[in-house]
C-alpha cells in the first residue's frame, strides 16, 4: 500500500482551488473514489483513460486499483500535483498536458483497448459523451465507460421511452451499448459543493445493429428531438426519406419523438439508409 498525504493536504501545498471556469468539483471521500473506480470491474494491470483528474482524487484510487493510467489534464495549477502521485506509482501513472476535447484518444492508448473512468468537467462532460458513442467503427476501442455527470443530465441518458427526460442522449447511448445509473453522488461530497447533484453512469458497447449508419441515426434524432413538441410529420419532413420510412414502417407520423423506443428509431434509420 503506497502512503499518500491527505488530499486536502495536497492541494493546500500546491495552492489550488476548483475553477469554475474549467468545471472542476474536487472529491475528497476516499472510500467514495474507491467505490466509483470499482465500478468497471477489476482494473488489475489494465489501461485506463481519465479525464481532467484535477489533483488526482479519482487517480488515486484507481492506481490502487491497479489500472495503468493515462490521464489528459488542461490545468497546469494541478500538474504538480499529479507528477507527485505519478512518482508515488511508478510506471502505472502518465499524464497528458491538453485538451481532451482536441486530442485522438485511441491514439494516446497507443491502439490498446482501454476503460474510461472519469469526474467529468461539467463544460465538456455531454461533448466528451457523444464524441464517445458516434462514429461508424463499431465496437470502439473503449472497453466501458464510467463517468459522473450532473443528475439531470445521466437521467437522461438511461431514460426510457415516454418520458420528458429520454431524448437524443439516450438514443445515440442505448442503440449499440448498454447504459446504466451506477451509483448517485451528493452535492455534498464535492468541494466546493456543485448546485446540482451529480451520479455515474457506466456503459458497455455491445453488438451493433447491422445496416444502420451512425449518422443517419444522428442525424434522424437531431431532428426529432430538435423540434420534440411537434409531430414527427413535422419534425422529420426536412429529412430526406424520413416519412417515407414512418409511412413503409407503420409508424404513425402523429406520434412525438419521445414516444419512439430507441429500437423504432433504429429501424426508421435503416430504411433511411
């Protein structure tokens, strides 16, 4: 067991603070991180990507789960910090000065497949997510993906048809992967204490339906959800061959896109082509 100083301790050395501007919540709850980073299974020996570990909350504990972990860090108030933890766990620990948002991930991996466990920055959390599940290669190169967003927001993406909160999130995550509510966290728990509370989700990729292009699909929900108080009549009529799908489908065009199962947005897709 490798002995570390508190966290908080850490980031009074280092005189940080969470800054708004880039998102950040700092967890100190070192039972609650271990918690989280148990969530994807045993990480023994195995890569992992983090996204802005801040001063390395979420780090430590899945280097003490054993994961080898890569994690992209924009902030350079925190790089001291995490270069103390990276000596701390020599070898197991590389960090990426930069933007997650502009660097290729599978790259980074070095074309290695690899877990994502993160504490989302709450300005790219929903960016980083469909960036994550679009594109035509299927199965990615994640293995699963673990991540904590803002309550309202991981509702949204496990939600099921019929309700106000499922809309295009939940369609572009429950299509080809398996999504799920994890675990919720308090406000509380964060420091300083976000408005919000928060929760994690964990997906899987699974089989992707055959004959369905991704962008059709990103495209079909864009537009129904893009205008989700009106009939879909209305709402896909600037989709070339959308009603045309509805009408081989019989699928009635009075119905509202959120009354669709994410298995009737699939098949219009597939007819679209």
């Amino acid at each position: 067991m490798v002995d570390l100083p508190p966290l908080r301790e850490v980031i009074a050395k280092h005189g940080l603070s969470a800054s708004k501007a880039l998102g950040q919540n700092f967890l100190f709850d070192a039972q609650l991180l271990d918690r989280i980073a148990a969530i994807p299974g045993d990480l023994q020996g195995k890569p992992v990507l983090e996204i802005g570990p801040g001063p390395g909350g979420l780090t430590r504990a899945l280097l003490k789960a054993g994961a080898r972990v890569t994690a992209i860090e924009m902030d350079k108030r925190c790089l001291p910090a995490l270069a103390e933890l990276s000596d701390a766990y020599p070898g197991q620990l590389r960090v990426i000065e930069g933007d997650a948002m502009k660097l290729d991930h599978s790259e980074l991996m070095c074309g290695e497949p690899f877990a994502v466990v993160a504490n989302l920055p709450y300005n790219v959390g929903t960016a980083l997510f469909t960036r994550w599940l679009s594109g035509e290669e299927w199965p990615p190169l994640w293995t699963s993906l673990t991540l904590m967003f803002q309550l309202e927001v991981a509702q949204r993406i496990v939600a099921s048809e019929g309700g106000s909160t499922f809309g295009r999130l939940a369609v572009l995550a429950q299509w080809r992967s398996d999504a799920k509510l994890a675990m919720k966290v308090h406000r509380s728990a964060f420091t300083p204490p976000p408005k919000v509370m928060s929760a994690i989700v964990h997906l899987t990729p699974r089989e992707a339906p055959i004959g369905v292009s991704a962008r059709t699909l990103e495209r079909l929900t864009e537009a129904a959800f893009g205008q989700r108080r009106k009939m879909l009549r209305q709402s896909l009529k600037s989709l070339p061959g959308a009603l045309k799908a509805l009408e081989t489908l019989g699928i009635d065009p009075q119905r509202r896109a959120e009354t669709l199962s994410v298995e009737e947005f699939v098949r219009i897709a597939r007819e679209i082509g």
